[in-house]
C-alpha cells in the first residue's frame, strides 16, 4: 500500500491542478452564463415634455438649465396683455347678459302673477318663458366665458406639474409659443430606477424583493437596491398582423437561437438616486436566495475597484465569458 502511494504522489500536485481548474471553470461558467448579473443596464425616468396651454410671447423665463424645481414652481410667463383685455371683454358681456336675465326674469314674474287665458295669451305666456330661457341660456354662456378667460390668464404661468430638473432648457423671453408644443423637459427625480435587461435564461434565479448591486461605467462605487419588478412582456419580433388581421410569423429559425433580454425595474435606495443621470449605463447584478452562494456584499464592493468590467477571476484557465 505504501508503494502504491509512492508511487502516485508525483501525480498529486498534476491531480490537485486539475481538481482546482475544474472547479474554476464550473464557477467561472455559472457566473458568466446563469448568474443574474449584466452590463446591459440602464438609469431611467419619467420625463414630462413642458409645454403651454396658451398661446402668446413669452415675456418671462424664471429657470435655469437643470436647476431643480418643485412642483407648482413657476417655470415661465407668457404675455398675459391679451388676456387680460379678453378677460375684460367677456365681464362686459357678463353684465349685459345679465341686465337682459334680470329684465326677462321680471316679465316672467309679472306675467305669472296674471290670470292665463283671460289676461294674458297663452301664446304671449310662452313668448316670456322663452325669452326668460334664451337669457338664462346667454347668461351661462356669458359666466363660462368669464371663468375661460380667467383660466387663461392662470395659465399663461407654466407651473412645474412635478418635482424633477429641468433639462435642455433653450427658451428665452421675446419667443413665440402654441399650445401643446413642448419646450423644455422635467425629468422627475422621484421615478429615477434602473432597468436591467437580463437574458431569459437568468429569469429564474431573480425574484421581487432580492437585493441588488448597481454600478454606473467610469464609477467604482456600488449602488444599493432590490428588484422591484420583472416585465410582463415584450414584443415579438418574428410576428405581426397581416393584411387579413392574421398571425404573419417569419418563417426563417436560426439553429442558434439568443436568449431573449426582458426588462428587470431596479428600485434604488432614495439617498442613492441623488447622484443618477438618466440614460447613463450601469452593470446590474442581483444577490440573494438565487445567486446560489456568490459574493456577499461587502466582497462585491471590494470587487467593483477592479477596473475590469467583466469581473475576471485570476485564474490560469482562460474562458471566454458572455459578460451578461
């Protein structure tokens, strides 16, 4: 027995390379092809286009590019002159519509108190309840007028509808503005996340509520989160609606076939949102009860000061990895 060990232990240090180079590359192969991580992340938000209700100059711009606003800030005046004369203009009629309801509801009045048929006509009784009826209906008319007017001159102040910063900000006062057309962008602060697309595959080991690693590209520093949600669909390429409203499905198929990337919404931290811009990239990758065993996360952190981007393990294997 002695001799047999003898004669095998040259071949142990060979044994024990092998053992640990498979073991590398198994890890090495899960982290690249099934763990739950990817560089195909990005930080996004809600963006509301700014634009006016009114026409009109624009005769005051009280924001700067990308200063922070909150919501019901002013964010700039429109020339509020013309409005203010239409303002004046349907109150004038207000009035006369009124004199002419206060005059129909008089002669509607007297001529109710007298005896129908004997009197007074019942043609000429219709005659007043029609005319009492038109003035009510001009006097209506004449109070919307009114209240549209004021609504106008409101909303010659665009209001921030949000809190957020105001971003490719280019108006200045003196131009001319239409409804409905946006002239600068709010980003909203508060629906900053980042939305890791994360191969089909992976979908399996990513579960609501896993903590998760962010790190924005050219930032060394890991940013904290959870998976919030995973989304319910996309869209299929190979299929569309033909022109008998039928399924018109592409008939190529690749013998190699890529796993599809699905939307994975990563809520972050509210004290890790203040340093995000939106659209920057980020590498996503999630933690907990499926990473099965990977790094906790003060390794991970200590990992992100490796300026590789692929997190290559020092090894004397080389792999070529799908980097997520």
């Amino acid at each position: 027995m002695k001799a047999v060990v003898k004669s095998l232990r040259p071949f142990a240090p060979t044994g024990l390379i092998v053992l640990v180079a498979l073991w590398t590359g198994y890890k090495l192969w899960d982290y690249y092809f099934d763990a739950p991580w990817t560089r195909d992340g990005h930080v996004r938000a809600d963006v509301v286009p700014v634009a006016p209700d009114v026409s009109g100059f624009v005769s005051e711009v009280l924001v700067r590019d990308n200063q922070q606003v909150q919501k019901g800030d002013v964010l700039f005046r429109i020339d509020r002159a013309r409005y203010e004369i239409a303002l004046k203009q349907a109150e004038a009629v207000q009035e006369g519509k009124r004199a002419t309801l206060d005059n129909a509801n008089a002669d509607l009045k007297r001529y109710s108190a007298l005896t129908p048929g004997l009197v007074v006509s019942t043609q000429r009784m219709d005659q007043v309840v029609a005319t009492q009826g038109s003035a009510q209906a001009a006097y209506d008319q004449a109070v919307a007028d009114v209240a549209l007017a004021k609504l106008n001159i409101e909303r010659s102040e665009v209001r921030a509808s949000v809190s957020g910063i105001v971003t490719n900000n280019e108006l200045r006062p003196g131009a001319y503005l239409t409804p409905g057309k946006g002239v600068m962008a709010l980003l909203d602060t508060d629906t900053l996340h980042v939305q890791g697309y994360f191969e089909e595959t992976k979908l399996q080991r990513i579960h609501i509520g896993d903590p998760v690693n962010v790190r924005l590209m050219g930032s060394s520093r890991a940013l904290l989160g959870k998976v919030e949600s995973v989304a319910a669909g996309i869209e299929d390429r190979d299929r569309s609606n033909g022109s008998t409203l039928l399924a018109n499905v592409n008939p190529t198929f690749n013998w190699v076939r890529l796993a599809q990337r699905v939307p994975v919404r990563i809520a972050l931290d509210g004290s890790e949102r203040n340093e995000l811009v939106a659209g920057a990239t980020a590498t996503v990758e999630v933690l907990g009860s499926g990473s099965r065993g990977y790094p906790t996360q003060a390794k991970n952190e200590r990992r992100t000061a490796q300026p590789s981007s692929c997190h290559m393990a020092r090894t004397a294997i080389a792999v070529v990895p799908s980097c997520g």
